[in-house]
C-alpha cells in the first residue's frame, strides 16, 4: 500500500513536472522571434477559418516557432474564437504573442488610394476601380446611379468628393469609399462656407464649390489661389464672363485632345464662360482645401486678368487692363514660341 501511495506520488510530480515542462515550451515558444532579418508578410485569413487553419497559414508563412505551441496556447488562453478574419501585414522578428494579439485586435493591414486635387468624378472612381483591393460595384458612366446609391441623387457627382489619401481594408468597395470622400466633402465644404466674407457673388454652398473647382484648374499653385479667387469674384461683380479655359475643356468632355483652339472658346456650351455669364452649372473636378478656403475667402486687389507667365514654377501675372493683360499674353506667346524653337 505505501509503495502505491509512493507511485502515486510520483506519477503527479512526473506529471506536474511534464505540464510545467510544457507550459514553458509553449510560452517560451510563442515569445520567440522569428525570423528578424526577413520581410513584412500578408496574410490573408478568410472569414469561417478555424484555429488550426490559421496556425497552418501562419506557419507556412513562416511567422511561427511552433504551429502545436500557438494552438494549444490560444485554446488555453480562451482566443480561438477572438481572432479576427481580414488581411494582415505581419513584420520580421515579431513573436508568436505578438501575432496572435494582432489578429485579435483585428490589426488589419491598410491599404490607401490617393484622390488627386483637380481630378474630375470619372478619373477618381477609375483611380479607385483600378486598385487591387477594392471591389468594383459602380458603373463609371452612370454617375446617376451611385448618387443615388449614396442617397445624395440630388445632386450632381463632379467635385463631391474631397481629394485626399484614404485607408481601407481589403474588400472595401468603391461605393463605401465615395460615400467616406463626400461626407469629408459636406464637412470641408461646411466650414468653408461658415467661414466666407460677406458679400461675395455667391448665395450658396454650392456656387462656392464651384467656384473653388475652377480655381483649382487654375492653378497649382496654392500661393495664387486667393488672388485667382479675387479675379473671378470682381468679374462676377462687374457681369464679366470668367473666361477661363478650364470650364471650356470640361465642357468638351473626352472629345478633348489636348488642344484648345478658337473655335473651342467660340463654341457655346453650358461650361463655356467665353460664351456664357456666371459660373458654371457644376464644378468641373475635386477642389481641395486651399481651393475651398480661397473662394470663401479671396484676395483683395484690382486686377481683372492672369494669364501663365511661362515659368517652370507655373505661376501667374495679374493685370488691372485689358491692354496689359494683352502685353502679357504676348510675352507669355513670345516665351512658349521660343522654348519651342530651342
């Protein structure tokens, strides 16, 4: 009977041992680092994955010490069913412990896609449709269609959008990005409207966002903007056509090649401010900050008319008279004719 008890005994401290050995493998093994001089990973884990399927697509990425010692740490932990499905970027000499808190924080890699200031509706959704992890659900032309699907089918696409870097997950659509780009719209457009100078020629939100879509074609300059605002609202006041060529390109639409002749300025369309007083029936791209914040807030001044100065920094020269405007026009003429012939 003693010597029972003895075997006993010793079986549970054999045992106990064995547990304590194992509980150190396990932890020690997830506290290992892995691969430190390698590169970030991706991994992808699908929606439904069990926890030994996860542990199998972490170890083949070789992000692992130990396969047996993740599973069997999670179910001790009480995590197999807090990992969370979605893309992740794993980086060099992470841990097992590292790894596994990730994919329950659903650290989720993020990608971005960049909307351009100046882009018009149709060149930032193919921007959009064009990258790999976002999932095409809208027709380009059927702008219609999407306004509708974003419950704004009051109004029209062109400059709704706020250009910007934004960061998705994998999977997200172009519908749910448009619809985070419009309401940083609504917002910009909020604060720069509650912001603008009294008495300006435009009696809506709407106009002033016009009137920032065209600045934006202006120039690329943000130091200009204010002063290109101010021009365009003392046209305005004086009921003089903005002529500006940006609205007529937009107004050809892709039949456009790239060069604006007379007869474009001479053709009427309901974007050409040649032909037509005030501002265009929409914005003609995506205005960006310093654009919003110069048509709410323009420039003082007298000049009436720019024209491009010819210079590699793409900047302007204002004048007060049609007669120095002209003299400008022909230095810019002579400066472009010249750079041609070298």
């Amino acid at each position: 009977m003693k010597r029972l008890l003895i075997f006993v005994i010793l079986l549970i401290v054999v045992g106990a041992a064995s547990l304590a050995g194992v509980a150190w493998w396990v932890d020690q093994s997830m506290r290992q680092n892995v691969d430190p001089q390698g590169e970030p990973i991706v991994i992808v884990i699908e929606s439904g994955s069990s926890l030994h399927r996860v542990a199998r697509l972490l170890d083949e990425a070789g992000v692992l010490d130990s396969r047996d010692a993740f599973v069997w740490y999670t179910r001790y932990r009480g995590l197999a069913q807090e990992i969370k499905a979605g893309e992740y970027e794993i980086p060099p000499g992470i841990t097992g412990l590292q790894v596994l808190e990730k994919l329950v924080a659903g650290e989720v890699f993020l990608h971005t896609v960049t909307l351009v200031e100046g882009w018009t509706y149709r060149e930032a959704l193919l921007a959009m449709q064009a990258h790999p992890a976002i999932r095409v659900t809208q027709k380009v032309d059927d702008p219609a269609a999407t306004m509708a699907a974003l419950g704004r089918s009051d109004l029209h696409p062109e400059g709704r959008f706020f250009p910007d870097t934004y960061r998705f997950e994998r999977d997200t659509s172009d519908l749910q990005l448009l619809g985070v780009a419009l309401e940083r719209m609504d917002v910009e457009l909020e604060r720069a409207w509650a912001g603008r100078k009294p008495d300006l020629p435009i009696e809506t939100p709407d106009e002033l966002l016009t009137l920032a879509s065209i600045i934006e074609k202006e120039t690329a300059l943000d130091s200009e903007r204010p002063e290109i605002a101010g021009v365009f609202v003392r046209r305005l006041n004086k009921r003089m056509r903005l002529q500006t060529d940006p609205t007529v390109i937009y107004g050809i639409g892709p039949a456009f090649d790239g060069n604006l002749r007379r007869r474009d300025l001479n053709t009427d369309t309901p974007y050409n401010t040649y032909t037509r007083h005030g501002l265009t029936p929409t914005p003609i791209c995506l205005p960006g900050r310093e654009s919003l914040a110069a048509a709410a807030d323009p420039a003082a001044g007298t000049s009436l008319f720019f024209v491009a100065t010819g210079d590699p920094d793409g900047s302007h020269y204002f004048s007060d008279t049609l007669e120095e405007h002209n003299a400008a026009v022909a230095r810019y003429l002579k400066k472009l004719k010249s750079g041609a012939n070298r």
